[in-house]
C-alpha cells in the first residue's frame, strides 16, 4: 500500500492504443466508490467518456489537452450539489437495514442532514459536495494503481463548456477529471516533483 501511494504518478503520456473495456472502467468507480463522505451521502457523480469522438470534443474544451484523447477513459467527476436528494433515501434505508440506527432515529438524522445539504445553491452545500468528491477522486486515482491501470488529474478545462458537452446540470460543480489507462511505454517519467515535508506545513499542538 504505501509502495502504491508512493509510485503513483501524474501519467501525462497515455499509450492511445491501450483501451480499457467498460467494466474494467466500472471496476475502478466501484472501488473508488469506498471512500468516506459527510454521513455517507456520497455526493459524486461521474460522467465516464470513452468513445473516440467525445473524447475529442471533451479535448477543445479542455485546453487542447492530449491526455484527453489518449487516455482509455476520461472520469468527470461531478461533485453532485443535489446529492442529498438523489442519495438520502437509500442511505437512511440502509442504516436501518444494517442495525445502525431505529426508524425513529433515522428519521431525525434525515430531517437534520435535508436542513443541512438539501439546498444545492447553497455554499454550504457546493463545500460539501466538493469535499466529498475530491475524496473520491482520489480513491479513485488509488483505486486505478490498484488495479494496475495509471491515472493523471486534470483541472485544465471549460467547467461551463464541459457541462454544456455533458449535459450535466448547471448547479453541479466539476472539480476535476481523472483521465485512466497506461502509461506509454518508451516514455519516462520526471522525477517525482518536489513536495514539502510535514514540518514546512503542519503544525503541532
Ligand atoms: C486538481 C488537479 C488539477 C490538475 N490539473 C492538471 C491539468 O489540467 N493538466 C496537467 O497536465 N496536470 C494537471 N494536474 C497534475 C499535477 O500537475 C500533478 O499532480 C503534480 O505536478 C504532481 O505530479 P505527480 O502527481 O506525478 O506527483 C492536476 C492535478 C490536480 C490534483
């Protein structure tokens, strides 16, 4: 695990031959799928382009990026700022189901969280959806080097475009892509990049 964390990298040149079938690619979602979030509401979503010809209209509108087109699959993740009313029911169900929680209890903790991320124009609410998405955006880039497969983030792109492209909602935010496949072989990596150390930016109390 920590070998996996520490050899993750940024793959910036995607072999364009390497494909990734779909349910290679559901796989990933799947297990990024674990990652924590608020109460667990899982407010993602994921916009999965994989044909030739979207990934070449997602590429104008992400600033000429070739990893757009060379990658297997470009993941839009959505943080979903309607997430609350999409996800809430079968959670609470499932907590009852589970021996969690009573019906009665579940009921309340539903009632609190609607007041808290029921409002997806609230700024509350587009924190909250973007925390839990770049959580599981990350396990998601996990997720890939566990399954043997690179990933590269990307912020580089048109939010307001890629949702017109997407049709994704305009009260959704988009904090990243994450682009999946392998590496091209005969190309070698930099050097890791430099990263500061604990003691450059945490404090202890
Ligand atoms: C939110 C986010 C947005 C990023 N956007 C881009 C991008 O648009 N294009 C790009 O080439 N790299 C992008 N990167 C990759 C970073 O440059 C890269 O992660 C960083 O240089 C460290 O490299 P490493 O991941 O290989 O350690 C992005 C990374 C993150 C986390």
């Amino acid at each position: 695990m920590k070998e996996m964390i520490e050899q993750r990298r940024s793959v910036n040149y995607f072999d364009p031959e390497f494909e990734m079938t779909k349910a290679e690619v559901k796989e990933v979602i799947d297990l990024a799928a674990t990652a924590p979030s608020t109460m667990n509401l899982q407010p993602w979503e994921t916009a999965v382009v994989m044909s030739a010809e979207m990934k070449e209209k997602l590429r104008s509108v992400s600033f000429d990026q070739p990893k757009v087109e060379e990658a297997a699959a470009v993941i839009v993740i959505i943080a979903d700022t309607k997430g609350f009313a999409r996800t809430n029911e079968a959670v609470f169900e499932s907590n009852i189901e589970l021996g969690y929680m009573t019906e009665e209890v579940a009921a309340t903790y539903k009632k609190n969280a609607g007041k808290m991320f029921g409002d997806p124009e609230s700024e509350a609410v587009k924190k909250w959806a973007l925390i839990n998405s770049s959580l599981f955006a990350m396990n998601l880039m996990h997720s890939a080097s566990a399954l043997g497969f690179d990933s590269h983030p990307m912020g580089g792109f048109n939010e307001k475009e890629v949702k017109k492209l997407l049709n994704i909602d305009e009260v959704k935010l988009i904090p990243l892509f994450v682009c999946l496949g392998k590496k091209r072989e005969e190309k070698k990596l930099l050097k890791r990049a430099f990263r500061f150390k604990s003691e450059d930016f945490s404090i202890f109390f």
